[in-house]
C-alpha cells in the first residue's frame, strides 16, 4: 500500500500485520468499486461502517460481504444532511448529488440524475477547513455549486475527460453521463463548472484507465492543470 498511514503496523507477529489504524469507512455509492474494498478489511479489526440507509442496504443484501464480522464492523446508517463524527474532531455531512442506481441493480429505464440516497457526497470539516468528496455525480448543478463556494478543497469525479470516451475506446457502448458520471470536457463538462467559487485546491478523483488526463504530459492532463486542478494519484497526501 502507498498510504504509510493507513497501512497496517509494521511487525513482526501476525497480529501487527493484521492490524489496521483505520477506525472508521464510509460508503458514498454502492456501485462495485465503491464497495469491492470492503472485503479486504475483513481481518477481525474493529471499525464502524458508515452509509445511507439505501447502500448499507446494499451491502446487506449480498452475503458475501458477511465476511465483515458484525462483532467487529457495526453498521451505521447516515441521515442526508445530519451532520456526524466517525471520528473525533471530523465533522462529515452526506448529502445527495445527481446519479443513479448501482449498475448491477439496473432494470428497464435508469433514472440518470435522481438525486436520493444512492449517490452522495460529503463534506468534512476539521480544524476550521471544510473539503468536499463527490467521487461520483452525474450533473453539476447550480445547488451543488453553491454548496462547495468557498471550500478549501475539492475532490470531484474524473470518471472520463470526454463523454463518448469509452465508445471511442471500444471499450464500453455507454457515455459518461448515462454511467452517472459528468465529463471533465465540453458543455456542462466539470472543468469549467466550478470556476468563479473561491474554492481552494480542486483535484480530480475515480479516474478511469480510459482516461488520458492519467497520462503525464498529455494534452488533456495539460488542460486541466492549465485549469487549476490536480490530478489524483495513490497515496496523495493534501497539506492544509
């Protein structure tokens, strides 16, 4: 792992390597990527499991994640708009972005755009900072906007620089915006939607392998530090 402080300790007996500093996990989607990680912090450590009544549902629903042994993981439902503190000093506040149901739960018309309990993001406030997390989210709206005006950072979704990205790949027939995802690029694109808003430092995160902004040097990956954002990698760390 490339995040020394969420890395197990170092240690020689079994019970260092399994051990994990992490005390608290929230969930801001129940899509495949957003929960696949559960399963590797299944090792008898005690952490609380945060998420809307809807993913935690989820969650529940498919027995694999069984593996997270309620005697250690308790799950804890979280109210949108009800701010909360998994751990001390952190406040996080998860409200509704525009997306959709998790793919494998899709059936006949996919409401791309309802905003409810399926797709969050959240806001974290700490010694007088506040930063927003939204690593999915199908349109940037005006009440969005207003709402992340004057954070001191922002993580947004980078899911693809263009919408018929991955069709043009050959890798997938879907566009960004049916996957419930904004493209960075063109009309209504993120790049340009939150200019003007006095946020701090901006950086995109969920990135997909299809798109090139991943590729240093390239002309996107120019544009969007042109712009004023970053691009995320493993293990980045963000200095107040």
């Amino acid at each position: 792992m490339r995040s020394p402080p969420i890395s197990p300790a170092a240690g020689a007996d079994e019970a260092q390597r399994r051990h994990s500093p992490l005390g608290a996990v929230l969930v801001t989607n129940g899509d495949v990527d957003h929960v696949a990680g559960l399963l590797t912090l299944r090792e008898k450590q005690n952490f609380e499991l945060y998420g809307t009544t809807g993913v935690l549902d989820v969650i529940a629903s498919n027995p694999v994640f069984s593996v997270l042994d309620p005697a250690c993981v308790e799950r804890r439902p979280v109210e949108i708009g009800k701010p909360f503190e998994p751990v001390a000093g952190l406040e996080v506040e998860a409200f509704s972005v525009p997306g959709k149901v998790p793919l494998y739960l899709e059936k006949g018309d996919v409401d791309v755009g309802e905003e409810g309990e399926m797709t969050v993001g959240v806001r974290l406030t700490a010694h007088g900072r506040t930063a927003f997390y939204i690593p999915g989210c199908a349109a940037v709206t005006e009440s969005l906007r207003e709402r992340v005006r004057n954070a001191d950072a922002l993580l947004f979704d980078g899911t693809v620089f263009e919408d018929d990205e991955m069709p043009q790949a050959g890798v997938g027939a879907k566009t960004g915006r049916r996957m419930g995802h904004v493209p960075i690029s063109g009309e209504g694109g993120s790049l340009d939607a939150f200019e003007g808003l006095g946020i701090g430092m901006r950086a995109y995160i969920h990135i997909n392998n299809t798109n090139p902004i991943l590729i240093d040097g390239s002309a996107e990956r120019q544009a969007v530090e042109a712009a004023g954002w970053r691009v995320s990698h493993d293990g980045i760390e963000i200095a107040p």
